[in-house]
C-alpha cells in the first residue's frame, strides 16, 4: 500500500510539473504554423576557389547555423541546395532585414597597425567617410534609390582608400573566442570581444607598438573601417593585456547585438550573396489550425468514451493515463525547444 501511494505521489508531481512547464514554456511552432523568414543564399566562388566543393559549402551552412543560434530562433531549418545555394527558414523572425543583416555580412574582423607617415592624410579621409556616411543616413530616408547607390559607392571607395593607409592584418576574426554587445553609456552600445591566449599575445604586442604614437589601430569590418582609436602611452611597456577589447562606434542596442553574433558565429570563409528573403504566412491558416484541434480533440473524446463504456474502471485509469503521458510528452518538447 505504501508504495502504490508513493507511486501515485510521484505521478502527480510529475503531472504538475509538466503543465507548470507548459504553461511557462510554450510550445514554439514552425514556419507553416507561424510564419517567417525564408531565405536562398548563393555560395560565390572567388579568384582562388573557382569551383565550391561540398565541403566548402558545408562550412558555409556551419557558420550560417552559428550566427542563427545568435539569433534565439527555435526550429530553424539550413540546407544545402543543388551545388552552391542554401536554404534557410526562420519561424517567427518577421523581419526580412534583420536576418539579412546578421546572415548576409561576410563578418570578416581584421586589426590593422596605420602606417607610419599616413596620419595628415588618414585624416582628411576620416573626414570625407563621415561625411559620407551621414548622407548616407539621410538619404535612407528617401525614395531615390540611385542616390543611395551613388553614395554607397563613394563609401566604398573611402573606405578602401583609408585601408590602405593601413598595413597588412595583426589580428582576425579566427583570434576571438567571444563577441557580445555591452552598454557603454545612456544611449551609447559598443561590442566587447575576447581573444584567444594567441590573439591576446598579438593584441598586447600590437598595442605596445602603437602606444604614444599618435597612430591608429584600424579595426576593420569587411575592409571597412568602424573603429580607429589610438593607444595610449601608459601602455608603451606592456600593451593592452587581460584578452579582451571593446570595439565602439555608432553603434545602438540592435546593431551591437547583431555584430556580436556575427563575429560569434565566425567569418564566412566564401563571398556569399542572398538571392532570395521573403516573410512567409502561416501556410495551414488559423481555421486550418483550429479545425484540426477540434478533430484531434473529438477523436480523443470518442476513445476514451469506448474505453469507459467497454472496460469500465480499467478504461477511466487507461484515459487518465493517457492524458498523463501526452502532458509529460508535449512538456518534454516544450522544454527542448
């Protein structure tokens, strides 16, 4: 008798614990029960990589999965299609910009010394960047489409002229263990990175030689410049050490976020470009939905109305014991997701 009451106390406890969980942790649903994002992302071979192998395509999904990790997205669906194109779906991501903000970029972080002699003109170049960049801004705001390709262009070409006022990278992506946004004011956001023990070397030795000089390190996102501080001369002896760095810019919460998770997630090691990003309708409907719950429910209700008419008591612990594992079930699920 003692262990049957055990066995039942044990059974409840479990019993709350799942509706607990269900009622904290819902169920979260695909991309045909609540819509999304669907992307194609093209996998471009470059002057070295002429032809992309499976492998190599299948280290750009990897890396593609990492950054939606960063994302939160439960259930996402990456995979390859034909030789050089990958299929993503986000449920419940209902901004397209977003995931091909975080999806699309190459994330390819470099630390570069500005060459001795170059500070006159760095910058008059920093300059004629901001400028542009703050019409660039601007001209978001407007319909005229080729305007913004215009100065876009002028923003390229800034920005490969200021990088060459800087030498080759001291450090890269490939140095970092960690990348994560970090408030570092009212309305200011920076993004704080870890190194590795190696790129925690490289970094102190980079800033030691820096230090006092009056010259930049350029920190470089995809050969453009978003950070170019100056190290100071208290550092001359030892450089920056503890293996970590913040990169500040203008920066608010979302795009700190979203850069964390790209250096995260790691740089893709081919161009990529995403030929395809559309937000997708729930595909069964809400009627479809409900008509189905309605179904499932009749169908369950008629069982166990058979089980109580033909095996009586046995039939109403059998119910109830069904009931039991499909709540434990959809907890177990809940929880996973």
């Amino acid at each position: 008798m003692g262990r049957q009451r055990w066995l039942l106390m044990v059974i409840l406890a479990l019993t709350a614990a799942s509706i607990y969980v269900l009622t904290q942790f819902p169920l979260k649903l695909g991309l045909d029960l609540r819509g999304g994002s669907q992307l194609t992302i093209q996998v471009n071979p470059t002057a070295e990589i002429k032809t992309i192998t499976e492998q190599q395509l299948e280290a750009v999904q990897k890396v593609i999965e990492n950054r939606i990790n960063g994302l939160g997205v439960s259930e996402p669906v990456v995979q390859t299609v034909g030789q050089n194109q990958i299929s993503v779906q986000l449920p419940g991501i209902d901004d397209p910009g977003q995931a091909q903000r975080v999806l699309g970029g190459t994330a390819q972080l470099e630390f570069r010394e500005q060459k001795a002699g170059s500070e006159g003109q760095f910058g008059a170049e920093n300059v004629i960047l901001r400028e542009l960049q703050i019409k660039q801004a601007a001209l978001r705001n407007s319909q005229d489409q080729a305007a913004i390709d215009e100065n876009a262009a002028a923003i390229k070409r800034s920005s490969e002229a200021i990088a060459g006022l800087f030498e080759k990278p001291a450090l890269i992506g490939k140095d970092l263990t960690d990348a994560y946004p970090q408030q570092s004011g009212a309305d200011q956001w920076a993004v704080g990175i870890s190194f590795s023990p190696s790129g925690g070397e490289k970094f102190a030795e980079l800033t030691k030689k820096l230090a006092g000089t009056g010259r930049s390190i350029g920190i470089f996102l995809d050969n453009v410049p978003i950070s170019t501080p100056t190290v100071d001369i208290q550092y001359a002896q030892t450089g920056i050490q503890g293996g970590g760095a913040t990169i500040s810019g203008n920066f608010d919460a979302k795009s700190a976020n979203e850069l964390g998770i790209q250096l995260k997630g790691g740089s893709l090691p081919l161009p990529i470009q995403i030929v395809e990003n559309r937000t997708v309708g729930a595909s069964l409907g809400r009627d479809s939905i409900q008509r189905s719950v309605y179904a499932g429910l009749g169908g369950l209700f008629l069982v166990f109305l058979f089980m109580v008419l033909y095996y009586r008591l046995l039939g109403i612990i059998a119910s109830i014991a069904l009931v039991i594992y499909a709540l434990l079930t959809l907890a177990a699920f809940s929880a996973d997701s």
